[in-house]
C-alpha cells in the first residue's frame, strides 16, 4: 500500500480530492515500476485537480501529476534497473493515465528519462515540465541563429514557472534578458535570477494598429501568447526568433504576417509532451549544466501532497512563483 492524491467524482459530475491509501495493485500497466520521490505543480496539474478537471481528465478515479521523478523499484526493460534514477513529464500522464502525485507509480521505459549526472530528483521536479519547456525554447532559438550579443532577449511571464527557467538560463549563457511581469514586486527576484531589465507588463499589453515598431528583441521566449505575443513580433529584430510556449493570455494572435515577411520573423512552437527521447535526454542534459543550481534553489517552495489541491488553485489564478517541489514521502 501507498499514499497518493486521489481524484473522485460525485454524482454531480464534480471532483474533489482525497489522500488515500491504495494498492500497488491499482497502478496502470507498465513495464517500469517507479519509487517516486517528488514530483511539482504546473498550470495543468491546476486544471486537472479542478472541480471538472480542466477538461484534460478522462477517468474517475484520478491521481494526477504530469511530473515526476524517482527511483526504479523494478522494471521489466533492459533500459532500466532497480536503483536508477529517472524523470517523467509529459506524454499525457496525470491527464489520461494516472501520474506522480503518489508515492509510486508504473510507467511504459519508453516515456523515462534517465537522470542527467548533476541533477538528483528534487531538483529534477524544481525544473519539471516547466523548466523542461524553458529549456527547449531557448534551445530553439540557438538552433534559429540566436547568440549573446545580438541584443536582448525577452522573457515574458517571466515570474512563473517558464519563465523563472528561462531567466536563469539565458542569463547564465550570456544573454542580456528582459523580463516581463504583470507583479512589480516580483522585480528583485527576476533581478535575482539574472534578468537586467524589468519589463512591465502593460507596455506589451496594448494591441498597436502598426505592424512593425521599432526592432528591440534579438529573441524571446514567449508564455503568454494573445495580444502580447501579436505586440511582440512587430518589435523582433530582422531574421529574430520568438518560442511560443503558452497561451496565459489567450489562444488567439491578433497579429499580420507583416513581421514575418519584412523582417523574416520566425515563430517557433514548443511542445513539451510528445518529445521524441533524443531531444528529452538533449535538453534534460543541458538542463544539469546551463541551469545554475543556486538559481534554481531560489525558485523552490517546498510542499507536501495535502497542499496541491491549494496549489492548483493558486496556479490557475498566477500566484504561483518559480517552482513548487512537492515531498510525496513528506
């Protein structure tokens, strides 16, 4: 038996959770059993812990969590033994298939990652899906010709849990960033992690009738999407890239294609969830050598499995900050 967060659905078609103590039995099949350690909070562990779950829950009872990290208790695949260390995001796990807000939890080998050397588990889930998604954008825009020293880089969200990643790890690369933030007192923490100007957010927030201003930004990694976003690629620099990795402010683009054709503006989209592995283990590695590790404690709040129910409330309405790292064994 083990402790996990269990979603049940009344007759009302409503959900609530519960920590319970269920059987090893219980788990979903899979090839790999994981001991899991500790797992984190995103905007969409919010939506599936809600009342309806966010439209991403199929079946009752749920546990969710789409991040986790731990040690293999067993495994049936070559690829894994007991004792490894690995980490799960992504995939469509804790929103289809049962996830990591339990103490264990049985996966298919292909969907892990081995845990990069200079990474253990806890900070593994204080980068999680988030700084997994801030890692790839960045990525992308070196592959798409970004450099330090083209000019600044804007981050915007930039105090949520992409955006704290990104900060950090652009800064620490070089890169002179400006971050945007719609909370005025989060400046001396995006200071913290690197950022060299502090961008308000209702400088972005207007839509504008003109298709180009003045060129501002050699990159940017983009968590809001909307009107921001449309904004935004009208102030690219020629040839300039933006990684689009959320829809904060909306799904919708108010934009022309003006930037994209007189500037050569490239938008690059990031998924996060069906990575192939290659570019998981790519990106988890250079997660463990271009995140500063200090940077990365000083996004933490600590948490226990009783407190995500809060928590993803909390995160649907942005008051999260950085990174939550839940102890399910806590």
């Amino acid at each position: 038996m083990f402790k996990a967060l269990v979603m049940e659905q009344n007759d009302e078609g409503l959900a609530s959770a519960e920590i319970k103590e269920i059987s090893e039995d219980a788990l979903p099949e899979g090839n790999v059993t994981v001991a899991v350690e500790y797992t984190t909070v995103n905007y969409k562990d919010g939506l599936c812990l809600s009342a309806k779950g966010g439209g991403l829950v199929r079946n009752y009872p749920h546990v969710p969590g789409i991040d986790y990290a731990g040690t293999v208790e067993a495994s049936d695949d070559d690829r894994y033994k007991p004792g490894d260390k690995v980490v799960l995001t992504g995939w469509r796990v804790g929103e289809a298939s049962w996830g990591g807000y339990a103490q264990k939890a049985r996966i298919s080998a292909d969907k892990l990652v081995p845990l990069p050397a200079g990474l253990d588990t806890r900070q593994a889930m204080a980068v999680g899906t988030a700084g997994f998604t801030a890692m790839l954008a960045v990525m992308a825009l070196e592959d798409h010709g970004l450099k330090p020293g083209n000019g600044p880089v804007l981050v915007t969200g930039a105090a949520g849990g992409v955006g704290s990643v990104a900060t950090a790890i652009l800064a620490n690369l070089g890169y002179e960033v400006a971050a945007v933030t719609g909370r005025p007192d989060q400046a001396d923490y995006l200071k913290s992690l690197g950022a060299t100007t502090i961008v308000p957010r209702e400088e972005l927030n207007e839509t504008t009738k003109r298709p180009l201003e003045k060129e501002t930004w050699a990159g940017c990694v983009d968590a809001v999407g909307g009107d921001m976003l449309a904004r935004v690629l009208g102030q690219m620099k020629y040839g300039a890239s933006i990684s689009a990795v959320g829809l904060a402010g909306g799904a919708g683009l108010p934009a022309t294609v003006i930037p994209f054709l007189l500037r050569g503006v490239n938008l690059l989209g990031i998924d996060s969830v069906m990575q192939p592995f290659e570019n998981r283990q790519r990106a988890w590695e250079r997660v463990a050598t271009d995140l500063p590790m200090d940077k990365l404690e000083a996004m933490i709040n600590p948490a226990k499995l009783e407190d995500l129910p809060a928590l993803g409330a909390d995160i649907l309405k942005g008051q999260v900050k950085g990174r939550v790292v839940v102890d399910v064994n806590g």
